[in-house]
C-alpha cells in the first residue's frame, strides 16, 4: 500500500515539474519581435504567419504600417522554407517645390514576394550553443533585395538568449532603382515566467550605407511572447535610442530616415 501511495506521489511530481518546466520554442514560435531564434518546423509541418509592423515619427509627419503574410514549412531535417507577401500603407508629409505648406499624401501598395530558407547547424538545448543560417530574397513592382542572417541562440534553465548578425541590399524599384546596404545587429533576452509567457528585452541597430555611411542607429525596447496550443504572439515596442550617425539637426536621433518608434506584432498559427 505504501509504495502504491508512493508510486503515485512520484508519478504526480514528475508530471508537475514537466507542466512548470520552461519549454524550448517549438517550430518557428518566435519569442521576440525583430530577432530570429534558430528553431525550425519539422519536416511536413506548416504555419500561418501574419505580421504586423509600425513605424511612425520622423522630423515631418510619417507613419508607416507594414503588413506581411507568410507560410512557413517544413522541408527536410533542419531546413525550413518560407513564402511571404508584402504589403505597405505610409502616410506622410511632402513639400512640394511650389507649394506654401506641406501636403500629407497616403499611398497603400504591394510591395513585393519574399522567399526565406533557414538551415539549423546546431540545437541551443542539445548543443553548446543553437546556430542558424538564413537567407531572404524578395522582388515586387517597388521592391527588390536580399537579406543574409547568422543566428545564435541558447536557453538556460528559464533563461532564453538570442543574438542576430545581418547584411543585405535593398532597392526602391519606383525611385529609380537606387539600392543601398544594409547591417545590422540584435542582442535579445527573454525569461521564461511560465512555459507559455516570455518578457523579453531587444536591442538591435541598423545600419544604412551606399558609396558612404548614411546612418547608424540603435533602438532598445521590450517584447512580450504567449503561446497557446496551436498558436502563439508576440509584440515588441522598440522607440530609437540613439543615432550613432546621421543625427538630425538639434536631436540624437535619426528622425530622416529612420523613425522615433518602431513596433511589431506576430502571429503564428499551425496548419
């Protein structure tokens, strides 16, 4: 009788610590809003990934929200691939030559298709340290480019960390087909309160080049992650901090081509 009772009490312990443990990110749920974790989708497994992304305040009027559709699937042990379409509606202020004051314009567009293939080297639970490659081509009848990304990552005990270094080159196809560089860094921490409820802090910079250094800046900001079942969110709200080059008149910050606030919301839903 005893060992029955004792049986059972070890079996309801071991199921209790299996519920309250901290799980790794299963497929592609994403804990933080700009930066990638090197988890992949299991082969024949597939996602629904809606995103929503807004950029607003710069030295005149300017608001931006980007919408992005993406179906993310499983290819083969480790290899993940991606199709995305791309949407933006900007309104902001123009100053025309002639014109006394400026004119707020609104212009909603398809920008373009993107393809993502991201490939896991090593496992951040299993291995000393998670590592990710992933590749991004996009083209539209405004935009066209490429993004290359080298993620690391690791979880300790309740403790998830995430690091991203990124390079590409980006066009706007209706602006004379000028392209320009872009680098860019994140470093992420998130804590794992439950399984299912990660706060997380992101600091990230970007870098914006052609034949020289346009602009250089970093924005810091929070991310909240919940999962659910057979879905999951995540929002993160990163105000600029700084402008390591290309500072607006008067300002540390970089409010001509970058923005005061930038914010993201993902949704991941399984197929």
């Amino acid at each position: 009788m005893k060992s029955k009772m004792i049986s059972r009490c070890s079996s309801s312990l071991v199921l209790a610590l299996a519920l309250l443990s901290p799980e790794l990110a299963s497929g592609t749920e994403r804990h933080f809003g700009f930066s990638y974790e090197s988890s992949v989708q299991s082969p024949g497994s597939a996602e629904l990934q809606p995103w929503t992304t807004v950029r607003a305040g710069r030295a005149a009027y300017y608001s931006n929200l980007g919408a992005r559709l993406g179906i993310d699937f499983g290819i083969a042990k480790h290899l993940e691939g991606a199709f995305l379409w791309n949407l933006s509606a900007t309104s902001e202020d123009v100053q025309a030559p002639a014109a006394a004051a400026p004119a707020r314009l609104s212009t909603t567009d398809f920008q373009s298709v993107s393809t993502r293939f991201k490939y896991k080297m090593s496992d951040p639970v299993a291995d000393a340290l998670g590592c990710a490659l992933l590749v991004e081509g996009s083209y539209g009848p405004f935009v066209a480019g490429f993004e290359g990304r080298l993620i690391l990552d690791e979880q300790l005990g309740s403790l998830l960390l995430a690091a991203n270094l990124v390079g590409g080159d980006f066009g706007q196809l209706d602006r004379r087909s000028t392209f320009e560089g872009m680098a860019g860094a994140s470093l992420a921490a998130g804590y794992f309160v439950t399984p299912n409820f990660v706060p997380s802090l992101e600091a990230r910079s970007e870098t914006l080049f052609d034949s020289n250094l346009d602009s250089s800046v970093v924005y810091l900001g929070p991310s909240l992650s919940l999962s659910s079942g057979r879905y999951w969110a995540t929002l993160a709200v990163e105000p600029q901090l700084v402008a390591l080059k290309g500072a607006s008149p008067s300002r540390n910050l970089d409010l001509s081509q970058n923005e005061r606030l930038q914010a993201r919301l993902l949704f991941g839903f399984q197929l």
